[in-house]
C-alpha cells in the first residue's frame, strides 16, 4: 500500500506461455520493445511453476492460492470451484475495491466458480481462438455482480448445435490454418477484418472494455482487474513474419495440430512440422507484446499506472516436441509446468531485480493481499513473493497433472502409452533438485534442473538424503490426488471442453 492509498491491481495470465520463450528466459522471443521496458520495471521470477498443467486447475490455484489437492478443482475431482472457497475477488471487496475479470478463455466464465466475486466479468467463445480474423465489437458474454446466475441451455447443448461441436472439434485441430483463411475472408467480407497490428489476437474487445469499466470507476476507488490473454493458446496460424509468401503459408498452414491423433499414435508429425509449430508458437508469444502495452496504457490514460501492482504470468506451457511430447496437460515435464512470473510494484519498486527463491501461482494471492493491507485466509503453502527476492523458501513448490478428461480420448491407448499419460504425476521443486513422481506406481525421478534444464540425467536414488523430503511430500500429494472421485461434467463444460480438444 502507498500512503493511505490502496494500489491498483492487474493480474494478466497470457495463457500457455512457458518461461523459455518469454522474455527473461534461455530462448526469448524478440523484438518485444513493451515488455523490455516492463522487464526493468519489475520483479522477475525464474524460479516460477505453475501448480497444474492445464488451464482450470492453475487459474483456481490462482485465485484461491490452494494447490489442486486443496481447492479439488482438477478431473479426478471436480472442475466447478466450490462457493465456500474464497477468492481474490471476494477478499479485496471488503477493502473498497472494484473488479473486473475479462477472459480471452472461455473455460472461464461464471461455469466454472472462478470468476466469483467479480463485479464484472466478460467472456469468449470458442470459437475466437479459430476466426482471429474476424475483430469482435463486444465480448460475447457479459455477467455483472447482483445479475441472476447464467443460466446455462443445457437441453439445447443437447441438441443439433451441441452435437456439431461434438463432431467436429477433432477436424478442427488438424488443420486449422484453413478455418484460420476462411474468417479472414469472412472478415474482410462484413468489414470487420483487424488491421495487421490485430491480425493474430484472440478477443480484440477486451482493451475497449477495460478502458470502458477503468473510466466508470471513482478516481479515488482502487481496482483489481484480472485479464486472460490466449494467443500463444493453439490453434496457431502462420502469420507474415513467419511465412511472407503465399507458398510460404501453405507450408505452414498444412502443419496439423491433432492432439487427438497423436495421443493415439493415428498421426506423427512428419518432419519439419515441429519447427514450423515451434515458429508459429514463438510467434504468437512475440505478438503479447503489443497487448500487453495495451493494457498498460489504459492504466496509464487514466493516472492509475503509477500506484498500480502488475502481475504478469502464464496458466502452464507448451510442450513442443520436448521428451515426444505434444501440447500440454500430459505431464509435469518443464517445458509444461515452468512459467514466467514478474511482479511490477508500484512506482516500480525493486525493478530489475531478479529474485532467488522458487515462486508459485499459489503465491499471487497473498501478495496481493499484502500490497492491498487485507488479511488472506490461511495459507500455510504460500509465500508473499516480496519475500522471495533475496530469499530462498524454506518448502517446496509442486505441479501436478491429472491425467486425461474422457474415455474417447483413451481409444487407442494401450500399453505404456496409456500409464504415460493417464496418470497422476508429481513435480516437487526445492533447492537445486526437481523430483517427478508417477503416483501410481510410485516411480521417482530426480534432476538437478539448474545444470540439467532438459531433465535428461535421472539421479533419482533413495540413498541421496537431500530428496528424502521431496519424495515423501510428493507421494503425499499423489495420495491425496487420486483419493478423490470425479463428479460429471455438465452439457455446457463438456461441449467447451470438447471444443477446444481436451476431450
């Protein structure tokens, strides 16, 4: 808190960008002019693990700052956050703050439990991570504090619509580049194509709408406002820069994106698709660079800025062919797990610096709560990152995946394909060592993930006293995961979910 005056609060979580990419990390993308300047106003982190590796879970962890086996948000579970769990939201009102969450992902929107407390919260649909060249005038979904609950049609998801999602989502993934053609042209046709600035993002109306709730809010009234950003998020396009030529973006355009077929060996990438992915992918992180400066500078517009703690991370990342692994929620490997996190305080208090100790999703909401001067629930896993700057923490940080959402999905997976993946798998970090656990056949492995970033040289051994501690709080992780029993998804989740190629 500055003064007797609460800061402003912006969490922006740029979904599926992992920490190698980012600017800050081993491979960063560039040019990213905004975010080098953010960079020296800021804490960075690069130390930071996402608590899960798939959307719903991370997000619950951070809003709530419970790991998934405390919150139950994750599919061996529920993926519904339960009303007696309080969020950030929930804890700064009291404190005068007003809020607002805009969401390129519409995984979540008020479905989901995650979005409570907010006094707005605005949405996508699906289907802007497919016609990116078609610039929406307003967000699809809107639900203000005091409205009665969304009311979800579950007998029409039923229905013709639900059952064309349902049989076409798998196509979508397999060559997106063509649907990506076609909005373009839809697009231009009803004039609503985005200028070459805008030609890669997803949900171009949240910067009006937060310009829209900033400007309507006291001058005096602080305000939180979280923002989900989905460009790195596949389906990715070829864009001019990585294919200028018409024969360029056929290329490229033909690259498939089949999670389906490649969980159950129907589909290999053939040669030179991975690099044709990995540019696009490189790609669509670069362009956050403009919308993040966007972002800004509606706080800046409005004299906010100054007095404003930012919070600048991502849900999970990507795996791009690392270990032969495709996409993300599989497992707990780095390229999935490991995030960028960098906190700018206000007035850019510390910036520049680079902190020590491990970080966590789970550790943004009590550092919010401490730069607010509110008091969080008990947290007893969490760290305010403040304290991370020059300090190791004394526990460790973990990550969990929670093996795969449906059946359909498990069609053709047989054999060690199958315990790869649908599994409960640990990652417990501490010191210099990263330890992996398969919950259920209780099989450890051990990194020294400083000198060993690729997690090629198994050292796990039970005579090492140093990963005794890791490996016992891993399987205790790993027992209460698969202690607990799944509830069913609803018509509306299954449909999203399905949409966007988790089930």
């Amino acid at each position: 808190m500055t003064g007797n005056r609460p800061p402003n609060i912006l969490c922006v979580v740029m979904d599926t960008v992992r920490a190698e990419d980012f600017p800050g990390g081993p491979r960063p993308v560039a040019p990213t002019p905004f975010l080098d300047r953010l960079q020296r106003e800021s804490v960075l982190y690069p130390r930071a693990v996402s608590p899960s590796s798939w959307t719903i879970p991370s997000h619950a962890s951070l809003f709530t700052g419970l790991y998934p086996w405390d919150h139950g948000v994750h599919n061996r579970q529920d993926i519904r956050l339960a009303p007696s769990l309080p969020t950030t939201a929930e804890i700064l009102r009291p404190a005068g703050y007003r809020s607002a969450a805009l969401s390129a992902n519409f995984l979540l929107g008020p479905e989901s439990g995650l979005s409570r407390g907010f006094d707005l919260v605005a949405w996508g649909e699906w289907w802007e991570g497919y016609l990116r060249g078609i610039r929406p005038l307003r967000p699809p979904h809107v639900f203000r504090l005091g409205d009665p609950p969304p009311v979800q049609p579950a007998e029409a998801r039923r229905g013709r619509r639900w059952q064309v999602v349902r049989s076409m989502a798998p196509l979508l993934h397999r060559y997106p580049g063509v649907l990506d053609a076609a909005g373009r042209s839809l697009g231009r046709l009803i004039g609503r194509a985005p200028s070459d600035a805008d030609g890669g993002h997803v949900a171009s109306w949240i910067e009006p709408a937060l310009s829209d709730f900033v400007k309507a809010q006291a001058p005096e009234s602080p305000v939180y406002v979280f923002v989900n950003l989905l460009e790195a998020h596949e389906p990715y396009f070829p864009t001019h820069e990585v294919a200028p030529r018409f024969t360029d973006w056929v290329k490229y355009a033909r690259v498939r994106q089949d999670r389906h077929g490649w969980l159950s060996k129907a589909w290999d990438p053939e040669p030179g698709a991975m690099e044709r992915l990995r540019a696009m992918y490189r790609a669509s992180v670069r362009s956050l660079d403009e919308r993040v400066r966007r972002l800004v500078n509606v706080f800046e517009e409005a004299g906010r800025w100054e007095n404003t703690l930012m919070v600048l991370t991502s849900d999970h990342g990507q795996a791009l062919g690392e270990h032969d692994l495709f996409f993300h929620m599989l497992q707990v490997d780095e390229a999935e797990v490991r995030v960028p996190l960098w906190v700018r305080w206000p007035h850019a208090e510390s910036g520049g610096t680079t902190a020590r100790g491990w970080a966590s999703l789970v550790d943004v909401l009590p550092t919010i709560a401490e730069a607010a001067g509110v008091v969080p629930p008990v947290l007893p896993r969490t760290v305010p990152l403040s304290k991370l700057m020059g300090d190791d923490r004394r526990g460790p940080v973990f990550s969990i995946a929670d093996g795969i959402l449906s059946d359909p999905m498990l069609r053709g997976l047989e054999g060690e394909r199958r315990h790869a993946f649908d599994r409960v798998w640990v990652a417990a970090y501490a010191g210099d060592w990263k330890l992996t656990l398969d919950a259920e056949q209780d099989a450890p492995h051990a990194y020294r993930i400083d000198r060993d970033p690729g997690e090629l040289d198994d050292l796990w051994s039970p005579a090492n006293p140093t990963l005794e501690p890791l490996v016992t709080s891993a399987r205790d992780v790993g027992r209460r995961m698969q202690g607990t029993r799944p509830a069913a998804l609803t018509d509306e989740t299954e449909a999203r979910l399905r949409a966007w190629g988790y089930l």
